[in-house]
C-alpha cells in the first residue's frame, strides 16, 4: 500500500518552466484510482464501528417509529458523515 501513495511525482509549470520533480510523500492524488477505494474502505470501518459500538451499549442513537424503533446512530451520503446520540459510559481503553 505505501508503494502506491508514497511514490507519486510531480512538477510544477514556473514562469513557462518546468521545476525539478518533487516527490508527494503523503496523501492521494484527486484523481487517483486507488482514492475511492481507500474512501470506501474508511467509511465501511467508520460504520463497522459506530453499529459496534451501538450493540455494546457505549454509544446511543436516536429511535425512530413507535412499535418496532430502528435505532438510527449515523448516517453516510456521499462524501459526508452524520454522527447522531450520545455515550453512555465511559470506557478506559488500555494497551
């Protein structure tokens, strides 16, 4: 995976010439392949682990309906996340 986002190149137009390459260590490029993949890829993980977090009584959503509530904790669209509730207790996570 480094191989793919550290080994990006690129040169700037100046004055009508060209400057040396500079070497991108960090990031993406916009229009890079890889980018909606690696995107998709963190919003599965983000998902993963509010709905976890929701199961282990840690985080609260808010219910909609009356007789069968669906609890709802985020929402995802596009490129913007929505976090909706609260924690309930306190966890001491320790390594």
């Amino acid at each position: 995976m480094n191989k793919y986002i550290g080994t990006t190149t690129t040169t700037n137009l100046m004055n009508g010439s060209l400057t040396e390459e500079l070497l991108l260590e960090r990031g993406l490029r916009q229009c890079d392949s890889l980018s909606p993949f690696l995107f998709l890829l963190t919003t599965k993980g983000l998902h993963v682990m509010m709905t976890t977090m929701v199961e282990s009584n840690i985080f609260f959503g808010y219910q909609v309906g009356k007789n069968e509530p669906t609890v709802i904790s985020h929402v995802q669209f596009v490129d913007e996340t929505l976090i909706l509730g609260g924690i309930k207790a306190y966890v001491r996570f320790e390594s």
